[in-house]
C-alpha cells in the first residue's frame, strides 16, 4: 500500500484538506478508524464521530511517515488501543456533561482497577459544553489504559508494536485548534512503541 506523503501538507498547515480525502484515498485505515458500529445520535448537538476518526488517521500517517515525537508515541498507543477494540463511542447527554462540570473528583482515583466497558474509548461531548481557556471547544474525550507488561500488535500501524512496562492509563481531549491535550496517569509512567521506550 502507497502512503501519501503529508510533510508538506502539515508544514503549510493543510492538514484539514488532505485529511478529509483519508476516506477516499486510505479506504482499510479508514475503516481501522471508522468502523460504525453504533448509531450516532440525529440531534445535531455533537461534532461528526469523523472527527476521532480522523485524529486516529493522523496519528497512523505521523506514524508512517515518522513524524514521531513523544506526544505523537503516547498518542500511537493511545489509538492503537481504541482501535483495538473498534472504537467504542459513547455520546454524553447534556445534563451528565453539565453535570459532570459542576462536580469534583475524588483526590485519589483508582484508575488502574476501576471497572470500565472497555480498556479504551471515545466520549462525544455536546458542543459547547467542555472549552479550553485558549484551544476552543472540546470535540471528544478518550482514555486508554494498558495493564503492566501488556504488548500488542497495532490495528492502527500493522507490524509496529505498543505496549506498557509498568502500566497505566492515557486521558486525552481533543480541541477545536486541532490537537490532542493529554495526561498520563501515573505521571510517571513507561510506555513501550515500535522499539521505544518513553516515560512521561
């Protein structure tokens, strides 16, 4: 398979052009990042489920054309392991998006034994309902979590490895100025892709 090279797009700042033909021109990654196996809500309050999609496609194609810093290795085994359980999208309804603003977590969270649906996810947050100081709307949450010393084979990359050392979960938001703003948990936290070993 031919990748485009996208150097030039993201120097000019065009990403958003050569990203919205990934469905025409990638069609197996896109369907890795897209799989549409739920049934998005017709209220119109919600950014397009395209849109983790694409992030997803973005971070394949940094990845084969390496473009790889460490925020692009913790997003690789991020999405590498929401696309490997397909995606699972939720869409929160307004009144728990609210809701959740006007609450406070607990100081300490057992992120790494709380029960959850899947060990990776997308959240559809309503528009308007979570904005950044200074990078606009918040479109989606994710989080990915990996136990210690667990590897696997990326959906997202075939052939590039991802994994963790020690264990641990990544939380992302993605904002209207086109990136991810993510946090590890623990803060310290090894991870392992396609033969680096990085700590946050």
């Amino acid at each position: 398979m031919k990748f485009p090279d996208i150097s030039d797009a993201l120097a000019a700042n065009l990403e958003r052009e050569l990203f919205d033909q990934i469905e025409k021109t990638m069609p197996a990654l896109w369907r890795v990042c897209y799989p549409r196996i739920y049934q998005e809500p017709k209220c119109g309050r919600y950014y397009s489920a395209k849109k983790p999609a694409k992030q997803l496609a973005t971070i394949a194609i940094k990845m084969m054309q390496n473009q790889v810093g460490p925020s692009e290795l913790y997003e690789f085994i991020m999405a590498s392991h929401i696309t490997r359980f397909q995606v699972p999208t939720y869409w929160l309804g307004e009144d728990i998006a609210q809701a959740l603003l006007k609450t406070t977590p607990p100081g300490v969270i057992d992120w790494y034994n709380m029960p959850m649906p899947f060990e990776a996810a997308v959240f559809m947050i309503p528009k308007g309902a979570l904005v950044h100081p200074t990078d606009g709307d918040v479109s989606f949450l994710t989080y990915s979590r990996l136990r210690a010393m667990e590897h696997y084979a990326s959906n997202l990359v075939p052939g590039k490895p991802y994994g963790s050392v020690n264990g641990g979960m990544t939380l992302a938001g993605a904002v209207e100025a086109g990136y991810f703003i993510h946090w590890n948990i623990p803060f310290r936290c090894w991870w392992v892709s396609a033969g680096h070993l990085t700590s946050s």
